[in-house]
C-alpha cells in the first residue's frame, strides 16, 4: 500500500483509492454544473470523438443542470459548424 493510501486510512477510515478515470469523470461533471461549457465543449475538453460518450455525465446533473449544459452558447456554435443549415450563435 502507498505511503498515502496508509496516511488517509489512519486518518480516515472511510478513506478509498481511486483511479486517474475518477479524477477524469469528476472533472467532467463539475464542469457541467459549474456552467462552465456545455456538453460540446466538454467533448472537446475530455477528447471524446463521440458526443455519446460524453453524455453520459449528464446523468449525474439535475434536470435544470442538463438543460442548460445542453444550451450553451459553444454548443449553439458547434451545431453551427455541424450542421451548416442552421443560423444563429
């Protein structure tokens, strides 16, 4: 065990190891929340190359969380350049 597993398990017994991936989806769903992109940026942030994966963390948000992760102003953009048709952003 690691020096710093041994130290967090002394001092709380409540204390669990985690995996680089923890710290990837924690990151992922605070930055949703804290509305500080949407669900397109975040793509972009995590290097997904599917949105679908990506949606995933919207599991985690509240319903108002969602909504507005979903309607972003870079999202807005991004549908732009996806979808040429549309006007807007």
């Amino acid at each position: 065990m690691a020096k710093a597993a041994k130290r967090g398990k002394k001092l709380e017994p409540t204390f669990r190891r985690f995996r680089f991936h923890d710290l990837r989806h924690r990151f992922a769903v605070d930055y949703l929340r804290s509305g500080c992109g949407g669900i397109y940026t975040l793509q972009q942030e995590m290097g997904h190359t599917s949105i679908k994966v990506t949606e995933l963390y919207l599991a985690f948000l509240t319903p108002e969380e969602q909504a507005r992760a979903k309607d972003m102003p870079a999202q807005n953009t991004a549908q732009v350049h996806r979808f040429p048709g549309l006007t807007g952003a």
